[in-house]
C-alpha cells in the first residue's frame, strides 16, 4: 500500500476537488462509511465498473479525462436503468502517490459529477498498476426501472446519437493523431462521454427494454435479445456512423466504418426498444431534448441479432463486439 501519510494526504487532495451538498448525504468523504438517506418510494439502483489504463482508455490519457471517463461509464449504466444519479464511490489504484495527477484525476471527476447532480462520498486509495473502480448509486420509482426483459416482438430498435465516433477517435489515437483537429470531437467522445441520464428518465412509460451501449451495439443489442428472449434485426442503412471521409484520413474503408458503428464500443448511448404505438410520445420527449430518435432496427421472435444489407440480404459482421476474455486484446471496450 501507499505509505499512510501519503496515502491520507491523496484522499485529501481528491477530496478538496470534490463538491458537497446534497441533502441527502448525512456523512461523506472522511469516515469508515457514508450515511445516505434514500427518498421514500424509491428504489436504489447500484452500479459499478473498473477502468485499467491501456484497456479501458490509452497510456498517457489527460488525468482530467480519464476522471470524467471513470465516473461517465458508470453514470451510463444508471441512464440505461432511467435511474436518478445521487452518489458515487472510488476505489483508486496508483503506481505512485502523484498529487498533481491526482487533483486534475478529481477535477474531471468532479465537473462530471456536478453536471449530473453527484456527489463523491467515500472510497479508498492504493498502490499498484493504474486502475480506477468506481460504484455509483442512484435512484427510481418504485417499480419503474429500465430494465433489458422487456421487448417483446413488433418494437422498434432506437438510439439517440451517432454510433462508432469514440472507435474512430481511439482509431486516430492509434495513429498518433490526438492533437489532429478532424479529430477533436470524435477524440472527446472517447475520453468524455457524456452519459444520457435526462434520456434514460425520458423513457420511463415508453422504452420496453434499454441497455448502455459500451461493448459494441451488436454485443450490448444482443444482452437484450437474451434477457427478453426475441430475436432483433437491425438495418445496417439505418445505422447512425461517423462520416466515411473521415475516416477516410485514417486508411479506412466504408466497411470498417460499419464495424466501428457496429461493435467499436465506448459509445456509452442508450439503446432502446419502443413498442408502435410509444413511437409519436418517444419522438416527442426526445425532440424536448433536443435529441434525434433514430428507428434502427425492429424486434422479432426469435433469438440473437441479425443485420439486414442494404438489398435485405443478410450482412456478413466482422466484429461481435469487446469481450475481456474473449481473445481480442488488441479492443478495448
């Protein structure tokens, strides 16, 4: 472990960056555990996930990033359960005690959480190879989380965003192009994703069933399939990608762009199944957000998930999408 003194003096220097407030934190940051005072009617969500530096995002990733990262992938996931976010958790691994890297780590951490309403009230600090897992809890009415179960055959497949950018920007990262400006916002969407709490709560009464896509839209499409036992097929000219000219600068053909959309991962977007007759309600919540509803696919019975070509045809898929033990070292999700 960290030596004590530097250790305590890490947690105070991220817990400076952090900002207090919420009524609902009885006791925070500085004691064996925090005290929490969950509403009445609602029910707790709890989600957590781990960020490893060279798996998660590129060696030498900006520490304001990578603290916004770590807390967004999280942030993501409640989104994806329509969940309110209220607190965080952080367990921090550092190979050495940089306070400096440290309190820019808590600032992007920070400007994230006070965009979404969160607030930072515990974890813990140690020594080792760079990683950073993050708990994040929030809340919804009672019986109303979103949930994968639920789509049933004659729902429409949606999204709200262009899938494919953050592969595209870690494809530029790849090439030693970070600081190239074609590629600033599909780099931005890589280090700071910014998760769709505002959808997620949009959906409650609508969506039949919704995921966080961070895997890839086929792999996270296919949890869905699974858990409501129905096929999905999506219409690959549908699909929302990132522009093939741009991806043109970086040696890629049209059908890379397609797995990028397909199975790229880190898009950190909400998919969502709508059954027809939400269809006009769910354009109409998303355009009060100023979010496009994008029809990409339908729900069938059956099982797994198919893509549809452009002539109906059954398109060959290069890429299922990241799976840590699945043999592809060379993603990241």
């Amino acid at each position: 472990m960290v030596a004590p003194a530097d250790e305590f003096a890490l947690i105070r220097r991220l817990a400076a960056t952090q900002r207090a407030g919420r009524e609902d934190v009885l006791l925070g940051i500085g004691d064996d555990g925090a005290v929490l005072a969950p509403a009445s009617g609602r029910h707790l969500v709890a989600v957590c996930d781990t960020l490893v530096a060279g798996r998660h995002f590129p060696e030498h990733t900006d520490a304001f990033a990578v603290g916004w990262k770590a807390l967004a992938v999280n942030l993501s996931d409640l989104a994806a359960m329509g969940a309110n976010a209220q607190w965080a958790l952080l367990a921090l691994t550092l190979p050495a005690p940089d306070a400096g890297w440290v309190e820019r780590f808590g600032l992007g951490f920070a400007t994230l959480a006070k965009m979404s309403g969160v607030e930072l009230v515990g974890g813990d600090t140690t020594r080792g190879p760079l990683s950073i897992t993050v708990t994040a809890l929030g809340s919804v009415a009672a019986g109303s989380a979103l949930r994968r179960d639920g789509a049933r055959a004659g729902d429409r497949v949606c999204i709200a965003g262009v899938l494919g950018e953050a592969a595209l920007g870690l494809a530029a990262i790849g090439q030693g192009l970070r600081a190239d400006a074609r590629f600033a916002h599909c780099i931005a969407r890589l280090d700071r994703p910014e998760p769709q709490l505002a959808l997620g709560q949009a959906l409650h009464g609508i969506a039949s069933a919704c995921i966080d896509v961070s895997d890839g839209l086929l792999a996270d499409l296919g949890h869905v399939a699974a858990a409501s036992a129905v096929g999905i097929r999506v219409e690959l000219a549908r699909v929302p990608h990132p522009p093939l000219a741009l991806a043109g600068a970086l040696g890629l053909d049209a059908g890379d762009v397609i797995d990028l959309a397909l199975a790229g991962g880190d898009d950190y977007l909400l998919a969502f199944t709508v059954p027809a007759a939400q269809l006009a309600a769910a354009h109409e919540r998303l355009a009060a957000l100023a979010l496009p509803l994008v029809e990409i696919g339908e729900v069938r019975a059956g099982c797994g998930v198919e893509v549809a070509g452009a002539d109906d045809s059954a398109y060959d898929v290069r890429r299922a999408g990241y799976n840590h033990f699945g043999g592809d070292d060379a993603q990241q999700d």
